[in-house]
C-alpha cells in the first residue's frame, strides 16, 4: 500500500473516495494474483497533491487526519483505478475505422493514405488532434504511444492538445519515403530533419515526449531507415515505435524488399531500431528467433487484438511472448481497431487468447492496460499506478454503466468478477469520470460525485 508519512497533510490537498484498485507489480496470469501485486480497497481514499498522488489508504484510517475544509469527492459505487494507456493508436485515423472489406495493404491504399493525406491542413490536424485527446478521455485513456502523419503539423497539433489537457503523450511523425502517394511521401533526410526539429521541441517538453515513427520497413528506403536508426542512436531515451509481422502479404513483400536480410525483424535490427525503447506493433506472424532476439534486445511488442480480428491478420500467441520474456503491452490500434475503449480492447485480447487455448484473467488485462503499458513504454516511474509521486491519472469506472453490466452487477461476487464484467461487458458508458493529473477532465453528467468538506470532529463522531 502507499502511504505517507505521518506528517500533517497539505491543507490544498484533493481526496477521492471510492472502491480503489491498482497494480504494484505483474499479477500473473492465474486466476489468484501473485502475493503483493494487487491493491484493492473496498472503501479507500485517492488523496492527490499538485497534480500527483500524496497517498492512497483505507477510508477509515484516512478521513480523520485529513485537514479541516478539505474537499472529499466521494464516487459511490465507482470504482477508482490509474488512468489507461495505450500503447500503439493512429491519431489521423479517427475517420477510418470500422471501414469494410479489405485486408492491410488494401486497407492502407483504400481508406487510410487518402485520410492521411489531409492533415498537411494545419487547421485541419488541429480539430482532429482535439477530437482525438477528447476522445481518449472520454474513454478513459489518459497517455499512450501515437502515430500521426508524415505531415509535421499533424505532430504539433496533436502535441499542442495534449498538452492543453495536462495529458502525457508520446508521438512522431511518420517516415515514409516510398510505396505510398506523394502527398503522404517525405524524403529520407527530411524526414530526420522533420523528426530531429520535433523531437528538440517537444520531448520531456512538460509530460510530452517524441518517438522515433517509420512506418514499416515497407514505406522507408534502407536510407530512411539508417537515418531513423541513426536518431535513435543519437537519442537513446526516445521511443523507436513501428509496425511488424501483422501480415502475411506485408511479411512476403518485406521478403522481396529487403533479400539480403534474414528475416523481418533482422530489417529493424540492421538499421539499428532495435533496443529496450523499442515497441513492435502487431508481431502476429513470428517464431522462437524473433521472440529471442526481442528478448535479447529488449524490444516490446504492442498487442492490437481489435485491429488483428477486424482485419483478418491473425491471432498473436500471447502466451509463447510471455514465456520468451518478451514485454507485451496492449493496444486498440485505432483506426485498424475498432474503439478507442481499453475495456472493449480488453475483452477481445481475452477473445484472441481463447482461440489459442489459452486465456487472459482481468488481473492481467487491467494490469496490461496500466502498469504494464507504462513499463513497456518508460514511464511506470510516472503513472500506471498509485504510488506516492506518480501522476494522479485515474479513471471512475461504474460498475453499473450500461443495461447489462447492471444486470451482472447483483451476481458479482468478488473483485476479479466485477473486472470480468467490466472489461467484457464495459465500453465508453462504464467511464463515470477521467482525471488528469488530479484534474477531472470528463464526467458522466449524470454521475457527479457527492462532495463534502471534511470536518474531522463530525468523522469522529459517526457523521
């Protein structure tokens, strides 16, 4: 458990109260968490200082050391855990997604290079990057890994959102220097330049950070590759994100592409994108020298189970990842996935996973989509849980938020059920609030908090 010392407490200080879970280390994936992984609070209070988590305790112990005045947020019947991340989605692709009928590269040349192709409109990238962190929150994702455009303005615009809303995003442009429309193309060295001038402008800007954005080993030349390669040499603390092993068409054109390398992964690791920052969307397509080499350089792969049923790519075998030691995070892959939402993710991870024969318990989905994405992404030092100094990113999921979750509600016996039931049933109307470093920035209209002011003697005495 968190907590603090026994010094006074700020009298500015902000309290959540509500059912409170969150993660301190990987549960595992049994139906019983690891000892010490998990730490649930029937009744617990969020006590949030300067935008960052003070402490987080049981109510009882806490409500009467808390200062006179202080404001008590009381989400009755919520249930409070650290804002969601996502670590692989498509900002430009909003307009994109659940577009019929085809398979990746027919998708890629069909719906999503034309829609790409408007954010060289300032004004434009603007409105969408607004939409999309909007909607991020409205799902309860509060930071995650993002690809814009290979357009600069879609970066800034995106950049430029997050940061009005206190949110911590990772993004790039991306590099695409062939095999796509001249409006989408760059050039090898201008796309190092674009990406150089971004990443002097706004990585560790605040909670903003860039990441190093080829697209695929299919759209870069061996020269764009070298020169991403080369920034992030340059730059060892920044993110390398791109695609890999989502299809079996994209692996044989990598194939043909590229005949004197041994396999795909041996592209990114030649060019020097290969490394701990490193995240691999997709890797469906893989075998035991992949998930080695992986492990050996310590590049993670961003599971994307909406996008991989929806496009008919594949089933990634999350098991034979995690039994190499191959850090996994999980993703919506938005516009390729279908929602934005962590839990419909959540529940399709759990799907792809049965169709292997094997399974997914809401211990490890929840921890995926919080602490472990965090990790695979470097910041667990700063959110995925609610440990004393992180940022107080929390969302207020109501466990009776649609028809059908209130319909479970009543048999729900234990913690790991009402999990099961939120990431199966739960979609955007499971979200009851979305915080931001302490600050609410969405809210069901129809499930405010009930708010107090605390006043120690009335606790004392039973009010």
């Amino acid at each position: 458990m968190a907590t603090a010392t026994d010094a006074a407490l700020p009298d500015n200080c902000e309290v959540h109260r509500g059912a409170l879970l969150h993660f301190l280390d990987d549960p595992g994936n049994d139906p019983e968490p690891i000892p010490g992984s998990v730490e649930f609070l029937e009744d617990g209070l969020l006590v949030v200082h300067d935008g960052k988590v003070l402490l987080t305790g049981p109510a009882e112990e806490w409500l009467p050391r808390l200062p006179d005045g202080v404001p008590v947020s009381h989400w009755q019947d919520g249930l409070i855990v650290p804002g969601f991340i996502d670590t692989h989605v498509h900002m430009p692709q909003l307009g994109v997604m659940a577009s019929y009928g085809a398979q990746l590269l027919d998708w890629l040349e069909t719906y999503t290079f034309p829609h790409e192709a408007r954010f060289s409109d300032g004004d434009w990238a603007q409105a969408e990057a607004q939409r999309f962190t909007d909607l991020l929150l409205s799902h309860g994702t509060t930071s995650g890994l993002v690809f814009c455009t290979s357009h600069p303005e879609s970066v800034q615009a995106l950049f430029e959102a997050a940061e009005q809303r206190g949110m911590g995003l990772t993004a790039g442009k991306v590099m695409m220097d062939r095999h796509a429309p001249d409006d989408l193309t760059d050039t090898a060295q201008g796309s190092y330049d674009d990406s150089l001038s971004l990443l002097k402008t706004w990585h560790n800007r605040g909670r903003q950070r860039y990441a190093i954005t080829p697209r695929f080993a299919a759209t870069s030349s061996p020269e764009q590759l070298s020169l991403a390669g080369r920034l992030a040499g340059e730059y060892p603390d920044v993110l390398v994100q791109t695609h890999w092993a989502e299809n079996t068409g994209e692996i044989q054109w990598i194939r043909e592409l590229f005949p004197e390398r041994a396999s795909y992964l041996d592209v990114y690791d030649h060019y020097g994108l290969l490394g701990d920052h490193t995240v691999l969307a997709h890797g469906i397509h893989i075998d035991d020298a992949d998930r080695a080499l992986l492990a050996q350089r310590g590049s993670r792969i961003a599971f994307c189970p909406t996008s991989n049923t929806f496009l008919g790519s594949g089933l990634f075998d999350f098991r034979e990842a995690r039994a190499a030691g191959v850090m996994v995070g999980l993703a919506s892959d938005v516009g390729g996935g279908t929602s934005l939402s962590m839990l419909a993710t959540m529940a399709e991870a759990y799907k792809v996973c049965r169709l292997r024969g094997q399974t997914l318990t809401p211990w490890q989905a929840f921890y995926l989509a919080t602490l472990g994405n965090a990790r695979v992404l470097h910041q667990a030092q700063h959110t995925g849980n609610f440990e004393a100094g992180r940022y107080a990113d929390f969302v207020v999921l109501d466990q009776a938020g649609s028809p059908q979750l209130a319909m479970k509600r009543p048999y729900t016996r234990s913690p790991f059920e009402a999990l099961f039931n939120l990431m199966m049933l739960g979609d955007d109307r499971a979200i009851q609030a979305t915080a931001v470093a302490g600050q609410v920035h969405h809210q069901r209209s129809d499930k405010a908090p009930a708010l107090s002011s605390h006043q120690s003697t009335q606790y004392a005495q039973g009010a």
